[in-house]
C-alpha cells in the first residue's frame, strides 16, 4: 500500500498537482504506521519540499497552498523516531526552515529524541537557550526534551553540565504550581522518585543518581556531589528516614564503598544539614563487620558531636546497634545483608554493567566535531584536525 500511494503523488508532483494539505496529512498517518512506510513518506515530503521551494521562487500564489505543514513533519519525525530511523529525520529537520515551517512545542522534543539518537549534544544546547525562556506553566511540556539533553551529557562524560541541568530542573520544580507538573517534571530526570505529596521516595527508578554516583566516585569528586545533593534536599524539603541522603549513604555502604559513606556523612555535617540516625548506624555497623576498628572510633566521636548519642556508652553503642553483626564474622557479606536491601545500590549495580559495554565518550567527542566540520563544509579542515 505505502508503495502505491507514493508512486501516485510521484506522478502529481511530475504534473505540479498536489492534494490539499489535509488530504496529504491523512496519506502520510497511514503510510508511516510501517518502516518502509516513514521512507517513502520521507521521500515523498522532501520531494513536495522542493517543488514548494521551486513555486515559492516563481512567486506563485499556490505556494502557501501546497506548503507541508507542521503536522506533516510531526508525523514523519515521530516514526523515525519510533522506528530508529534517525538519519532520515536529520534530513526532514534541515528541510523545516527552507520551506518556513515553525516548529511547536510537541515538534521540539521530537527533534530532541532525534538528536539524542545522533549524539548532536550542541545542538540541544542552542535550543535550551530559546527554552529556558518559556513560561514556567509551560515547562512540563518540554520534559522529554531535558530528558534527552541529560542523557547526551551523560554519554559526554560530563557530570558537570549534567549536575547544572539537574539543578536548573529544581529550580523550575520550585515555581510550578501543580503538585502532578512537580512529580512528571522531575520524574522525567530519573535521578529520584517522588511520592503524591512531591516528597522524595525510597523506591522507584533513579537512574540518574546512580550515573552521578558512580561518576563523582571515579573523580574522587565526593565533596561537590555532596554539595549538590544538599542542593536538591533542601528544595525538596523532605528530612527524615527516607531522606536522599539517607538512601545515598545506605547505597554506598551496602556497595562497600564505606569510605565514601563516611565522606558524604561529613560533608553533609559541615553544611549543617540534619541527618536522620539510621544513617550513622549503618555505617557503623558495616565498620564493625569488615573490623575497621579505627574508622569506628572516629565515627562514634563523629555521632557524639551531632548529639545523637551523648550519653551512651561506646559498649551501649555496640550492644545496641550491632546485634546483627556476629563477634566471629570477618566477611562482609554478613553485615551488608543486616543492613537491608538498597534500590539506589541495584541502580548502581546495573549502571556500572551498562557502562562496560557502553560507547566511549571519546567517540561521541569526534562524531560531533565531525558533523561540525561537514555541516560548515570544512572538509579540508576535518582532514587536517584529523
């Protein structure tokens, strides 16, 4: 059928005969449902986009008759999209402003996932620069689009700018309204969960966490990943158990990596944050099942000068907060499993398992100075750089 259909408007265009733009619509709905179907209808529309530009030149009255309009290209872009087709809907992109059509809001984020799949990180960024000044009320609608610029500077190796992003997305979650706008928008980050009531939550997918996690540990970078979550917390407002420190801390701890825990607990101190004590209590009790006996002084001093536990006893302490921990044990395992299950620390897990199979940043670094070359035709240039 997708066949037929574009041998027969191939033979309108060759008599300079379109239907009416409606019509065209409606043909290319059903022809792009198929993966054949979004190439021919590709061809079709960059074929209707030249004769338009042809008929615009002659100063045809026609032209604006026959001119494709913004749903056409958002039904083409959205099936390459759909069906990985993202070379095609590169080209269907640059043909946008040859023939006047203004991108809407739905358009912008499909060009977005587009660029994602093309790793065109600067691409996104000149288009965050028009976005950042967007109404807050219409934010929301460009979820996905902060979705796929997240993941290009994640796939950069750039914490940084994906730290910023994070924060420049709190800083909109701050001034919405609607408690359900709050929940989607920072949903769309994957970097924490939210409940009903826009509080952070234990459970649920934060992806993104875990990328920072992992990142800022191979940085040695734990003090300013520190300074961002404090960041976060206090605009979410949330304290207490299920605080986001205290998943953190209890992630790092349940990996192992208890020296970061440690780290985290005390740069978190010195900003004055209030720490809930389940916290220092699991890190205690990892010290005492791998015998690190001097980090647990240090620790139970640490406890002391946040008040928790003035008047305990170093015996009490140990007594009271380490009966999962047995005297004879000299694994770790132990004590991690008397810590409990951590969701963020099976995040972790999976994005390290991603990430040894993932692209190197290097790669996308020289795919986007290449297509910086080719689209200013600085061919030579590449050659030389190269």
């Amino acid at each position: 059928m997708p066949v037929l259909v574009s041998i027969i408007i191939r033979l309108m265009l060759d008599k300079q005969s379109l239907p009416p733009v409606g019509i065209l619509a409606t043909i290319i709905l059903h022809m792009v449902k198929t993966e054949i179907g979004i190439y021919l209808a590709s061809n079709i529309l960059v074929k209707i986009c030249d004769f338009c530009q042809r008929v615009t030149a002659s100063k045809s009255p026609s032209a604006n008759m026959i001119k494709p309009d913004t749903m056409i290209f958002n039904l083409v872009l959205d099936a390459c999209v759909r069906f990985g087709s993202s070379f095609t809907g590169q080209q269907i992109m640059e043909l946008m402003p040859q023939v006047g059509v203004v991108a809407d809001a739905h358009i912008i984020v499909i060009i977005a996932r587009i660029h994602e799949m093309n790793g065109q990180r600067e691409e996104l960024n000149k288009f965050k620069n028009h976005i950042v000044h967007v109404p807050i009320s219409l934010v929301p609608h460009y979820q996905q689009f902060y979705e796929s610029l997240l993941v290009l500077h994640f796939k950069f190796d750039d914490i940084d700018a994906a730290s910023a992003l994070i924060l420049d997305i709190y800083k909109f979650w701050e001034s919405l309204p609607s408690k359900q706008d709050k929940m989607n928008l920072v949903e769309t980050t994957d970097f924490i969960s939210t409940d009903a009531e826009g509080s952070y939550s234990q459970s649920g997918n934060n992806k993104s966490l875990a990328k920072l996690i992992i990142r800022y540990k191979k940085c040695g970078r734990i003090k300013e990943f520190s300074e961002l979550l404090s960041s976060i917390q206090n605009k979410l407002g949330s304290l207490g158990e299920a605080s986001l420190f205290s998943d953190v801390v209890d992630a790092c701890i349940h990996l192992g990596w208890l020296e970061n825990a440690h780290d985290i607990l005390e740069d978190l101190e010195s900003t004055g944050t209030p720490l809930a004590f389940g916290s220092y209590s699991s890190l205690l009790t990892a010290y005492y099942g791998v015998k690190m006996f001097k980090e647990t002084k240090v620790l139970l001093k640490q406890i002391r000068k946040v008040s928790f536990l003035m008047k305990m006893s170093n015996k009490v302490v140990v007594s009271t907060h380490l009966s999962k921990v047995e005297d004879e044990s000299n694994s770790y395992s132990k004590a991690a499993t008397a810590i409990g299950k951590s969701d963020l620390a099976e995040s972790i897990i999976r994005e390290m398992r991603e990430e040894e199979k993932a692209v190197p940043s290097m790669v996308y670094e020289l795919n986007s100075s290449n297509f910086f070359f080719m689209k200013a035709k600085m061919i030579r240039d590449a050659l030389k750089t190269y």
